[in-house]
C-alpha cells in the first residue's frame, strides 16, 4: 500500500513538474498558479468524501492493484496540480531576480514546508484531530490561497466563492454520525479513521466509512 501511494505521489508530481513549466510560459501573471491552488483544494475535499466508495470499489482488484487504483483516483490529481506550483513560483517571482537564485529559493522553501508539515501532521495534527480533519483543513487552506490569487486577478470571483461555500458547507457537514447510526466511538489511527457505531441491535466497526465487521448486542 505504502508503495502504491509513493509511486503515485512520485508520479503526479512530475507530471505537475512538465504542466507547471508549460502553464508558466504561458500564464506568466500566476493566474493559473492560483487557479491550481484553489481547484487542488476542491478536488482534497473531495476525496474526502468518495473515499470509502473508491475504497471498496477498488477492492475488486486485489491489494495491490487496488492500492495504485484508488490512490490514482484519489490523489492523482491534486498532487498534478500541487506539483505545476513550483515551476510557475519560479517563473512568476524570478522575471527580475537571477532564474538561479529563484530556483533554489523555491526548492528550499518548498522543501522545508514538507519536512516542516510531516513533523506536524505526524505528531500534532493527526493525533490531536484526525486524518479527516487534516485533510479537510489542507482543502481549506489551499481553496483559501488560491481563491484570494483569483480575487485579486479578478478571474472566475463568482465561481471561486460558489465552491470555496460548497466546501465549507461540506466541511461542516463531514464530521456529523450518517443518519441511523449512533456513534459509539471515533479514533484516528496509523491504519485510518475508525468508527464503532450502532445501529438497531447490531454494532459495527468502520474503517475510512467501510464496514470491517459487526457483532449483535444481544446475541442468542
């Protein structure tokens, strides 16, 4: 699983690499930066939501294909879209600084925010507030600082503030017990968001919204 979701991220990331260059040659005003930032956001948000579907969809395919399946369906593009950052960071702060000197800046900044937001996702975020809550918040904040780039441009403002409230409405909403079920108890762990919920005489637990197993209240 591990090596399906790092091969993944390794290869939308280059992809970004080559969207990211042409995008800067040819949007050098960082419209398509921002509009990048802001739909990578969307598009985390809604992994959030389709993922015990896409989970269980791809489960039909055994462990391994699955695992590069549903992290393609989950995270491919987002992380394209992350990845076309660097190439038009470098292109939209550089036009009157030495291209050099842009470039490594870039990549030692950007470099120092993923080791930076590894130690706290790994030892703050996800033990204090869950996987889910992470992610919901990476969306936020990506939306956020893609949407204030295309407000400033003037581009799309009407779309921009449509999906950044269809996101926080979603957000709001991603925490709350499916109707019909009452929650026992919620954890994050190193293995997913796990669930224990009842419903009628049956309690089940969840893993990342799939049902693992489930056991009858009163049995006999």
């Amino acid at each position: 699983v591990w090596a399906a979701q790092i091969s993944v991220t390794l290869a939308a990331l280059a992809a970004g690499y080559v969207l990211g260059g042409r995008a800067a040659d040819r949007w050098q005003d960082g419209w398509a930066l921002h509009r990048g930032l802001f739909l990578a956001g969307i598009l985390t948000a809604l992994a959030v939501f389709v993922s015990p579907a896409v989970l269980k969809g791809c489960l039909i395919l055994g462990l391994a294909p699955g695992a590069f399946a549903s992290s393609g369906l989950l995270f491919g593009l987002p992380l394209v879209l992350l990845g076309s950052v660097g190439p038009q960071a470098v292109a939209w702060t550089g036009s009157s600084r030495p291209r050099g000197r842009s470039l490594g800046e870039v990549l030692a900044l950007s470099t120092a925010g993923s080791l930076a937001a590894t130690l706290l996702a790994a030892f703050v975020l996800i033990p204090h507030f869950g996987v889910r809550a992470c992610f919901l918040g990476t969306a936020l904040a990506l939306s956020a600082l893609g949407g204030v780039g295309t407000w400033g441009a003037g581009r799309g403002t009407g779309l921009s503030l449509l999906l950044g409230l269809i996101l926080a409405v979603g957000a709001a909403q991603a925490g709350r017990t499916p109707s019909g079920f009452r929650l026992v108890a919620r954890r994050s762990s190193f293995q997913g968001e796990l669930w224990v919920v009842e419903q009628g005489p049956v309690r089940m637990l969840l893993m990342d919204g799939i049902i693992q197993t489930d056991a009858a209240l009163n049995p006999g």
